[in-house]
C-alpha cells in the first residue's frame, strides 16, 4: 500500500476507462528488457539488492519502477507476483525489472535449470536412508 492508502500501480487505472497510461508508455516502446537481453521467468524471484546505489538515484525512476522497488523491499517476490501486485502486465514488469537490474536496485535469483535437479533415483535413495534410522 502506497502512502495514501491506494495499492500500487493503481494509480494508473480507472475502473471505468481502462488503463490510464498504455503498457508502451509505461517502457518507452521497449518490449526486451535492457540492452543485455536479460529473460525473466515468472519463478524468478526478486529482491533489492543490498548493495544498491543511494536512494537519491531513486529519483530518476518512474512512478512504476518505484512501485517496484516498494514491493521489492518488504520481500522477495517473484515476477508473477510483482505483476499482479504492481497491477502491470508482465511484459511491463520485466522491462521494468530489467532497468532496476542495470542500475543495480535489485538481484534476481533464477529458477534451477531441470538439467541440474538431483536425480529422482538419488532422492528416493535418500529418503530409504533416512527412514531406515
């Protein structure tokens, strides 16, 4: 909840009108996030890094990328749920979060690859061991 009791990125919406600033607005056009071509899976959680730049540099982001950074700060989150807390469609969030990661705002932690999942044959192995004591 923002300062004046409305939820993030509510602002922006009218229930009547739609959208008040179009998702191309909100990025500047820009559809990929940042100009490393970072991908952002919805799983990918979210945290303000600890060693961000001072919050003066705060007052260059927009509206939305501080909405962000709120969400960000009471805890990790991941994409999906930075979406529909911030009430942005997830195109908008990952450009967003790919500005933020540039800047150096926040971290992202990435989902396990399936190819680097333990084995299920070790797991099960694991768990005979353990109910064997």
């Amino acid at each position: 909840m923002s300062d004046d009791g409305t939820a993030p990125g509510s602002q922006w919406y009218d229930a009547e009108a739609g959208p008040l600033v179009r998702p191309y607005a909100v990025t500047g056009g820009r559809t990929e996030p940042g100009p490393s071509g970072v991908r952002f899976d919805l799983i990918a959680l979210v945290a303000v890094d600890d060693d961000a730049p001072d919050s003066s540099g705060e007052g260059l982001l927009g509206p939305e990328h501080r909405a962000l950074l709120t969400l960000c700060r009471s805890e990790t989150q991941s994409v999906a749920e930075l979406s529909a807390d911030a009430d942005l469609p997830v195109g908008v969030v990952r450009v967003l979060l790919g500005d933020l990661l540039e800047a150096g705002f926040v971290r992202v932690s990435r989902p396990v690859p399936p190819a680097q999942l333990p084995d299920e044959r070790i797991l099960r192995e694991v768990i005979d061991g353990l109910r064997a004591l």
